[in-house]
C-alpha cells in the first residue's frame, strides 16, 4: 500500500525557515517524481515543484512563485522528501502535501494527508 | 500560467442524481486533464486523468469528457459518499494548475 506521510509544519515567523518532510513506503522510491503542493485555507492547490526520478537524474522544478525560496530534495536511502522553505511570508500560511507523479504523467496518484503551517508573529 | 475556471463553486443534489462539473482552461490543453476528489482527514484521491481515463479504483458512476479548452465531470446516481469536494487540475505545460473546487452537498 502506497503511503505518504508528511511532518515538520507548525508555527513560524515571517522570515524565517522550515523544512518539511515526507515519508514514503509502498511503492519503489526512485522510480517516481515527488511532487509538493500548498493548499491556502479556502483556496485552491497550487504546485509547488518536483523532483525527478533516478532515470531522470533527480533534477527539479519549481513553480515561479517559489522558486529561489523553496528547495525540493531527497533522500532515496531513506525514501524521504523534503522541501525547505526559506524567508517564509504570511502568504506561505497553507497545507502542505506531498504527491507522487511520474514521468510524462504529470498529474498526482497519490498524496498525503498533509500538514499545516502558519507564518505569522 | 494557465487558467482554470471551475463551475460550479457549490452544487446540491439529492443521492441518486446525477450531477456535472465544469471546467475551463484559459488555453488548450489537449485532454491533459486530472479530477480529483477531497475529504477531510483523507489523503486527495486521483478519479480520473487524461480527460476522462478512470484512475484504478475510481467507481464506474464517475466518468470524464471533454478536450482542448472544456471539461465535464459527470457522477451518476449519486452515493453518500460522494458528497464532498472536486478539484480539476491541467498538466499540459508547468505549472500544472488547479481550478478552485466544487463542492458537492446533499439537498
């Protein structure tokens, strides 16, 4: 069973850092594109970027809106994904979910449950 | 980015209906095209991509149609548990976008 469990929001100040991570199981790692998506209360999803699978050399991309900001990396000993998110601003007030993809299929057949953060003072 | 423009944002219906979603991309998208449905406390479940292939488990009453520019969600005879929130997303290009939901009540 393909699970995806992410961990590490809470609360934060505008400026500062957070990483988030997620957890897989039940599926191969490597084989798949991880993907993060934010969700604003009220509002719809918005991708956040990927990052490739091993036959696709485990390259990024990131949305515009938080490129340079946001990093997305893993680690495939463990099957962990991680975003860091640096100077964070209280528009990066969401959910935040992990989802699997693969290549050329850029849609998410499975996500997390997801896990809040807030920024604000 | 592309656009996408769901209709409606609320929509009632009475179990054993059927009911339609829309959704509307600001370009063509050929049937590049994901819907997913939302429940609190559960992970996003994949119903239908490419336009209108069922994901794996999605029951046969869900069905999806439309390519380039229009896009309808259709569930027939409505189930309890279907009441709840729908997502379109595009994939044709990056950003893959969203539209902003549709959620489904019980009349």
């Amino acid at each position: 069973e393909v699970k995806l469990l992410e961990s590490g929001g809470g609360l934060v100040q505008p400026g500062g850092s957070m990483r988030l991570s997620c957890a897989a199981s039940g599926f191969t790692f490597t084989d798949f594109y991880m993907n993060w998506i934010r969700q604003p209360a009220g509002k719809a999803p918005e991708w956040l970027g990927f990052i490739r699978n091993k036959a696709n050399g485990y390259t990024t991309e990131y949305n515009p809106s938080v490129k340079g900001r946001f990093t997305i990396s893993r680690d495939n000993t463990q099957n962990m994904l991680y975003l860091q998110m640096n100077t964070l601003r209280a528009e990066d007030t969401a959910t935040y979910y992990c989802a699997r993809s693969s290549w050329k299929r850029d849609y998410f057949d499975y996500w997390g449950q997801g896990v809040m953060v807030t920024v604000s003072s | 980015d592309v656009q996408m423009t769901q209709s409606p944002s609320y929509l009632a219906a009475s179990p054993g209906e059927s009911v339609s979603i829309s959704c509307k991309a600001s370009k063509s998208i050929s049937t590049y095209l994901a819907w997913y449905q939302e429940k609190p406390g559960k992970a996003n479940k994949l119903l239908i991509y490419s336009g209108s292939t069922l994901q794996s488990g999605t029951p046969s009453r869900f069905s999806g149609s439309g390519s380039g520019t229009d896009f309808t969600l259709t569930i027939r005879s409505l189930e309890p548990e279907d009441f709840t929130v729908y997502y379109c997303q595009h994939y044709n290009e990056y950003p893959p976008t969203f539209g902003s939901g549709t959620k489904l009540e019980i009349k």
